[in-house]
C-alpha cells in the first residue's frame, strides 16, 4: 500500500514522502496515528497545505525562542545554599533549582531543558545553558552563595 507520509517518522522518510508500506502497517498503526494518508490525488494537495501551515508553525515558534533566549541572555539567578568548610555546598545545585528560581522571575523552563556543563559544588558565579528551541540556546549567570 502506498502511504505519503504527514510528519518525519525516522523508519520510514520525511514529510511528503510517498513510501509503499504493508497493508496491516498502514492501517493499524500509521493511519490511526496520523503519520501518513492514503496516497491518494486529495490527500496530496490536503498534505501540501500542512506543509504550509507547519512551516508557518515553525517560523513562528523559532521566532518566540529567540525572542524569549534575548530576554533570559539579560536573566541572572541567585541560588542561597548551606556551605560547609571551604565553602562547599552540601550536595549540589540542580536543574530543578534553577528552573524552580526562573518560574519565581516568571520564566517556565523545563528542567530537561537546563544544560549545567559541570556539577556546582561551590560558591560562585556560573554560566548555565538553555536549550530554548533546538537551535536556539541561552546562556543564565547563576549566583551560588551563602545561605
């Protein structure tokens, strides 16, 4: 059965691809999923106006994730922990302390999103990535200091 493909599905091919799959593949599980249409003529000109529309979609959002990486390139955190001797923390500061500190500023991070190259064990000034969107990344300075 002939099937063009609505969304990238890494098995099979990309968005607008026109690809011969089993009959009980196509029927059980990439239709009902919505990952492909029947390869019919109405199908294809349904397949090119969502073609349209998430390439609009995509824009669109790009556009807001840079928009919200300039705002959080100005963001900088102050994280209070309890020190032991020399200054070292106890345990270690976390993505989930940092996304918890941005939503108090009235940023809403995800956690998986927050990239801490090196684990924060002492006082001091770091810089931790944010993936905002995948190509668009933001740098927050996170203050550690004494509780």
């Amino acid at each position: 059965m002939k099937v063009i493909l609505r969304q990238n599905y890494e098995p099979l091919g990309q968005v607008g691809e026109v690809v011969d799959v089993k009959d009980g593949y196509a029927h059980n599980f990439l239709l009902p999923r919505k990952i492909a249409y029947i390869a019919l003529d109405g199908n294809l000109r349904a397949l090119e106006d969502e073609k349209k529309a998430v390439i609009k979609k995509a824009k669109h959002e790009l556009q807001a994730a840079e928009n919200l990486a300039t705002e959080l390139e100005k963001v900088s955190i102050t994280i209070p922990v309890q020190v032991g001797e020399e200054d070292k923390i106890f345990g270690t500061v976390t993505s989930q302390m940092i996304a918890d500190n941005l939503k108090e500023k009235g940023y809403e991070i995800d956690k998986r999103k927050i990239e801490i190259e090196e684990s924060i064990k002492t006082l001091g000034i770091y810089s931790v990535n944010i993936k905002v969107h995948p190509s668009v990344g933001a740098k927050v300075k996170v203050w550690v200091v004494r509780e």
